[in-house]
C-alpha cells in the first residue's frame, strides 16, 4: 500500500562527482510489488485509500480496523474480493506482507473491516502502517554530497597533518615562553591527546572531518588553561613568594577564568548537540569531551608536575622565564 523504489542501473568507480539530476524510472505499479510468491499483484495501492481507523465491533467490543478507498478505489476492491470470496487477500507495506485477512464476502460499498485476534495496539499499528503507505511520497533531492574514498582519506590525513603541526607550534611557544613549564605544559598535553583519543576509541565516537577540528580546537582550549596558570605563577614568583605557594596561588587566581570560559563552551556545545544538524554535532560532541578532559589535565596533572619542580631551581632564572624582585 504506497511504497517507491528506485532501480540502480549501474555502478561505477569515480572519485568526485556534482550530480545535477536524477532520474528514476518507473513501471508499471505491478513492478513496485515485485515477486511476492504466492500472492498476484493488483490495481489496488495504497493511493486509493481515503483512511484506515480502529473501531470496535458492537457484539463482542473487539478491536477491527476500518478501510474506506476512493471511488476508483472501490471499482478494484469490489472485483478483487468478489473473485477471491472464501480467500486470503494480502496488504504489502515495502514489499512485506502487513496483514492477510479472509474475504468473507464480496464488498461493493468502498469499505471494509479487518477484524481478527489482535489486540488494541496491535489495531492502531495497523491502521497507522496503512495510512503511512496511502500516503503519496515523492522524492525530491535537498542535498547531495559525495567523495570518494581517495578524497575522503586525503582529508583525514590534512586534518591530521594540520594537527600535528598546530601542536608543535603550541608547543615551540610554550617552550620558548615559559621554558620549563613550558616543557611540562606540553608533556601534560601530550597526555591529553592520549585520554581524549582513548575515550573516543572506548566510546567509540566517529570522528569525522567537523570532529578532528573539535579535538584540534580543545588543544587551544587546554593550552589556554596553562597559559593563564603560568603567567599568575609568574606574577606571584615576581613579587617574591617562593615556588610552592607561587603555584598554589597562580591555579586559585587563574581557576575562575578557565572556570568560566570552559563552562561557557559547555553551554554552547550542549545546544549544538540538541539543536544542531549532525555534521555540527560531531563536532560538539569533540569538543565537549576534549574541554572536560583539559581541565582535568590543567588542574591536577600540570598541578603535579610543577610540584616537582626542586626549590633550588628557582635560582635559575633562564628555567623560569622570570626571577624574584
């Protein structure tokens, strides 16, 4: 009752490809059915029914299913069940048999009713599957993008390529900058990499081209978040506080802005993921995993490895980047 399929012709290898047009042949409305075994093909589709509803018989308040067609509609059923009195007539949706009632009588008013064992659900199913396919469904083409799989790798290995050399640019800054914390900044982000690439093999989490640049921007985000403890870490060492407090109080002062800029990005990837189209999902959803696991790293693995820093380094200026008052 009401279905479309489209008969692929041929197939060839191509690597990219604009399509303008697409044209669909069509038969005969015997050919939509197909081969279906034992069952014959009719003039009877789903576009001449009007509606299907549930009802219940007035004698023993079971549930049935009420069928009213078309004028046209009523022409073909009233033939069919005439010459298949005493038979099984069967109702394809998708080329699958829906329901196989028994013609008890021929039916010339245009309507008809589908009684059996079947409970009320099961009659609402029925009557929805048979309204969905007397639905007319045409086919109309939105949009279409396709790349082939050459292309499509090429742009998992420059989004890839991309990242690297992001990376060892962040971290030549940090380097050079913050010269030993620098170095552990980047250590810390090396291990971010590791626990965010691990949870989206655990997960598993496809990463498309939107979702490599979610993971490539949340290593901005995490370098940020060392950026800003190490320049309060520097002021604190500046005014001439010693190491450990300087560290303690450069994460206490530094905390509420990547507190807060971290959890604004939350709140825009929470909307993209519930409003969004899933292109822009993928990469919400990158994004959201790598700012939860860069504060982690920020706050508790680049905290350890400053810890461990020896007080009588900070003699050593050039290991600092800067010296007491």
């Amino acid at each position: 009752f009401g279905y479309h399929l489209i008969l692929k012709q041929d197939e060839r290898k191509i690597e990219e490809y604009k399509i303008r047009h697409i044209l669909i042949i069509t038969k005969s409305e015997a050919d939509y059915v197909g081969d279906q075994g034992e069952w014959k093909n009719t003039e009877l589709t789903g576009k001449y029914l009007k509606r299907a509803t549930v009802q219940f018989n007035p004698n023993d308040n079971s549930p049935e299913v009420s069928l009213e067609f078309d004028d046209q509609g009523s022409k073909y059923f009233a033939d069919i069940t005439k010459r298949n009195v005493g038979k099984q007539v069967a109702i394809f949706l998708d080329g699958y048999p829906i329901s196989s009632p028994t013609v008890n009588e021929a039916i010339t008013g245009g309507k008809a009713v589908i009684s059996g064992r079947f409970n009320v659900t099961e009659a609402k199913l029925l009557s929805q599957r048979l309204n969905a396919g007397a639905l007319p469904v045409p086919i109309s083409l939105v949009n279409q993008q396709t790349i082939g799989a050459s292309l499509g790798q090429k742009s998992v290995d420059d989004s890839f390529k991309a990242g690297f050399i992001g990376f060892a640019l962040v971290a030549l800054f940090m380097i050079l900058f913050y010269r030993l914390p620098g170095v552990l900044s980047v250590i810390a982000l090396a291990i971010y990499g590791i626990i965010v690439l691990s949870i989206f093999k655990l997960w598993p989490v496809t990463l498309t081209l939107s979702g490599l640049a979610g993971f490539i921007m949340s290593i901005g985000m995490a370098v940020d978040a060392n950026v800003l403890i190490f320049s309060r870490m520097r002021e604190e060492i500046k005014n001439g506080r010693h190491l450990g407090m300087a560290i303690e109080e450069g994460f206490r002062r530094a905390w509420p802005s990547i507190r807060d800029s971290n959890v604004s990005t939350l709140i825009t990837c929470f909307i993209l993921i519930q409003f969004s189209t899933s292109v822009v999902k993928g990469f919400a959803v990158t994004l959201t995993v790598g700012v939860l696991v860069s504060m982690f790293t920020a706050i508790f693995i680049t905290r350890t490895f400053l810890k461990l820093i020896p007080e009588s380094w900070l003699e050593k200026a050039w290991l600092i980047g800067t010296r007491k008052k």
